[in-house]
C-alpha cells in the first residue's frame, strides 16, 4: 500500500513516545560486556531489554498503542493474539491503564506462559486459548475483534507500536559514551528494527545497522532478497519470540530502507550464546533475546576494535526448555552425536562397545535398545558426547570396523527432532 511507503518514525513521533511510557518501561542500562569483547576484541554493550518488568521490549510498543486511543475505544477494550512476550506487555498495559483486555493465545502454549500474562494482566485481562498455533489465535482475535468492536494491539505492524520500540534507540544513543560503529538488532516481525532503524539513521548515520533473523525463520532476508513482503511455507519455531513466517508490511517498507544487512544465526549458535551468558555472565536470555550476541562470530574482523551495542531482547526463558537448549547447542559444537548402533545380541556386547570402541573421555549420554531374540543382531539408539570434535572420525573408525556401526543420525534432521 502507498501509505504504508509514506510512513517513516520522526524523532519528534519517538520522543512523544518516550514520555507516553516513561512511568511504565524501564530505562533499562547499557552494560559493557567484559567477556565478549574480550572475546571480540572490541568494546561489545548489551542494552538490557531483559531487564524491564515484563522482561522484554514489547511493553514499550504495547503501551504507546494502547495510549492512543481514544477512551471511547479503550471503552470496548482491546484484543491481541500472542503465546509470548506480546501478550504480557499487552496484558501489563491493560492493568496500568485500567482496560478490559482479551488475549488468544494457542492451546499448547506451555501454562508458565499463561500464568505469567494472567499475573501482569490481574482481573483486567481474559485469556482464551484456541487453535493449535498462533495462526489459528491470530484469526479467531480478529473475527472476536470484528464482532466486538474491540481494538486489535499488533506486535508488530502499526506505526504506534513501531514509535514505542524506537525509544530504544533513543535510550542507546544518550547512554553511549563515544560513537556506536555497529549496532545489531534481533528481527522478528521487525517492530523493533524499523523504529530503532530510523532513529539511527537520522541522529547517528554513520552506525551500520545488523538486523539479525534465526536461520530457520528468515522472513525480512527472504523479503529483502525478493523485493516484496514474502511469506515463509514453514519456519523453525525454536527462537519463538522471532519466528514469524511474515514480516509486517510497514515494517518491511521502512527495514529495506534503514538496514545496512540482514543475516542468519543457526539455532543451535543461539542456544550456545544463550549457554555462554548464564555460565560467564549470569544472564538468562530467551533465544530471541541471545539472537544479536550469536552473530558476532560471523562478523570477525569487521567489529575487531570498534564500539559494538547488541540489544539483549528478552529474557523469557522457561526453565524446562534448559535441557533442549544445552542438547542443541552440543550439536551445534559437534559435541553430540546420534548412532543407530548394532549389537551382536550375545553376552558382552554392551562391554566390548563400551570398553574397545569408546574412547577414553567419550560418554554415552542416550541409549535405548530392544532384545529380539530371532534376529543375530540388534539395533540400539545410542547419543554420545565427546570432549572434542575430532574424536568423531577415529569413533566412527572403530564402530565400522567392529561391525557396530548401523547410521549415523545427525544428519537425518526428522530422526533427530523425536530424539531432541
């Protein structure tokens, strides 16, 4: 739409922003990271969006939203479709401003999830759960939203929810000491990359501006690459609070316009930063929150002595996710590793494996067999974690030579996702 190429955040538009939320999102800090730029060899700040009350951005975008409406509009109450960070911002805003509000989320999303929009939100929110995905939430909230007359909060493509995420950019500037070289900003939708993205552009051009999208949800690139506002098939829901098959259209408008480079981060990088942060910094980060700090590896020489701000998202981490993300990022290593084994089914099998093919700091971490007592041999499903990579050659050596080897399965992504 052409009105949608027109529109572009002013600095004026991001300020009156900044006043709207001032009482309810926090100024959050700009820290400087000794481990990564020791690591980098650069001066690398994290802006802690993980440390505002909802523990995330999306409180600024929700509220300013919210904020402009009219009381005849906030009379009829408001209405948003989200398993995330979106419904608790949404929900804390409906409990500062004292308005009815609706949130779909899909009916898997896990209860810790809507325990916490339930407890921003108090008595002013109503949570309904529908539909197997966010797709199925996020049509049944706009069919209750035709019928009622309610107001709809999208995460990301309005203008007003673009102009509260840029008070970001606005913070990161008048805490910044010296001149911001780099700046990376985690992509989603891309509500926070096209408010930050102008604000930069206008009081700071000479930044270079890094969107960063998982690597299976790459939906600005795709965009970008195509020219037009492209929707992914299918996506990698793992990074949740950035995996969208579709960008917003006003987003993409303003993001091919402000972004110097968008680029891809594996899961399984996002799941070894989000290790890297709690064990060296004790920080909990979300994988969307972790998504800018995983980029930097790609980015050596280039950030090698230069002022780099990574923008740490979100910290919605669900502790029962620790397990996966700590197996991902061993794959993502080349850590661990997945065999079908085969047993000779006889006495001392298990030993000699154990014994002979295992080297001396190789451990079985998985192991699930079944005795067939009409079959010479029998197969097992075996993980195996390794304190180097290149232990897996000589490993494998020895399986095929004592007739154990069966397949190797880490490349057989659908065979791994049962087993992780």
């Amino acid at each position: 739409m052409e009105t949608e190429k027109l529109y572009f955040p002013s600095v004026e538009d991001v300020n009156h922003a900044a006043t709207t939320i001032k009482d309810v999102a926090n100024l959050t800090p700009l820290v400087h990271s000794l481990n990564f730029s020791d690591q980098f060899n650069a001066k690398v700040l994290l802006k802690r969006e993980d440390l505002q009350l909802v523990r995330s951005y999306k409180i600024r975008g929700a509220f300013n939203k919210m904020s402009s409406l009219s009381k005849e509009q906030l009379s009829k109450g408001v209405v948003c479709a989200s398993a995330g960070n979106h419904a608790q911002g949404v929900a804390f805003s409906c409990r500062m401003l004292e308005v009815k509000g609706t949130i779909f989320m899909p009916v898997p999303t896990p209860k810790q999830k809507i325990e916490q929009v339930k407890m921003f939100g108090k008595a002013y929110v109503d949570v309904q759960l529908f539909g197997d995905s966010f797709d199925d939430a996020h049509r049944e909230a706009e069919m209750y939203c035709y019928n009622s007359g309610a107001s709809f909060i999208h995460p990301f493509d309005d203008p007003k929810v673009i102009e509260g995420q840029a008070t970001i950019g606005l913070e990161i500037l008048e805490q910044a000491t010296e001149p911001i070289d780099i700046l990376f900003i985690p992509v989603g939708g891309g509500g926070l990359a096209s408010g930050i993205g102008p604000i930069f552009k206008t009081l700071s051009p000479q930044t270079k501006l890094i969107g960063v999208e998982p690597e299976g949800a790459p939906a600005m690139l795709t965009s970008l690459k195509n020219g037009v506002n492209t929707s992914l098939d299918q996506i990698d829901k793992f990074v949740d609070g950035a995996a969208v098959k579709r960008v917003g259209n006003v987003n993409f408008q303003i993001c091919r316009e402000v972004l110097d480079r968008v680029v891809t981060v594996s899961e399984g990088k996002v799941c070894e930063t989000i290790m890297k942060l709690y064990n060296k910094d004790a920080i909990v980060a979300e994988p969307a929150g972790a998504l800018t700090l995983a980029a930097l590896d790609d980015f050596l020489p280039e950030i090698s002595g230069k002022n780099v701000v990574c923008i740490l998202s979100g910290g919605n981490n669900d502790i029962t996710r620790t397990e996966e993300i700590k197996e991902r990022a061993l794959l993502y290593r080349g850590l661990k590793h997945y065999f079908i084994v085969n047993f000779p089914q006889r006495a001392g099998a298990l030993k000699e494996f154990a014994s002979d093919i295992l080297g001396p700091t190789d451990d079985i971490t998985h192991f699930e067999y079944t005795k067939k007592n009409s079959r010479e041999t029998g197969s097992a499903v075996v993980g195996i974690e390794l304190k180097k990579q290149d232990d897996l050659e000589n490993l494998v050596k020895r399986m095929k030579n004592r007739n154990f080897f069966g397949q190797y399965l880490n490349d057989q992504n659908d065979l791994l996702q049962i087993l992780i």
